[in-house]
C-alpha cells in the first residue's frame, strides 16, 4: 500500500521540500577541481553537493575530509556522502 500525501497525475508528492544538487567525483588526482565545483555548486544556486563514498578506491580523496575542507569553502550547500 503506498503511504502518500497528494497523488494526481501519477506525479507522488511525499511531503518533502525538493532540493537540487551536485554529485561530484572526489578524483584525487585533481582535488582544487573537486572544491572549485563544489564552490560551483554553491554560487548555482543548488542546495546540495555530494560525494561518493568508496574508500577503497585509491584514486577518490578521503569523502570525510573533503567535506570538511569543502564546508570551510562553501557557506550554504549542504554537504552529504554517498555510498553508490
């Protein structure tokens, strides 16, 4: 049984506000690139820059600290991590 709110159309509308963002690649090789899209992002107008989260993967920055140095960058996005 679906739990909605409003449903018409076949349009579903939860009761969230709907946000818009970014998922950015934390390449290593390139990390001012990651911050200046982040930074981007940011004066874009969107509300969210996220990160994939595979800390195996030697060739991704650390997510956590990237979200630390982009949330010194940036004053607005909302920051998140993402396990894909």
């Amino acid at each position: 049984m679906l739990n909605l709110l409003w449903y018409a159309g076949g349009v579903a509308d939860y009761g969230h506000e709907l946000l818009f963002g970014t998922f950015l690649t934390p390449a290593a090789g390139r990390p001012g690139q990651v911050v200046e899209l982040a930074q981007r992002s940011e004066q874009a107008g969107l509300d969210l820059v996220t990160f994939q989260d595979h800390p195996y993967q030697p060739t991704f920055l650390d997510t956590w600290t990237l979200m630390s140095y982009v949330a010194a960058a940036t004053r607005r996005a909302d920051k998140r991590s993402y396990l894909v």
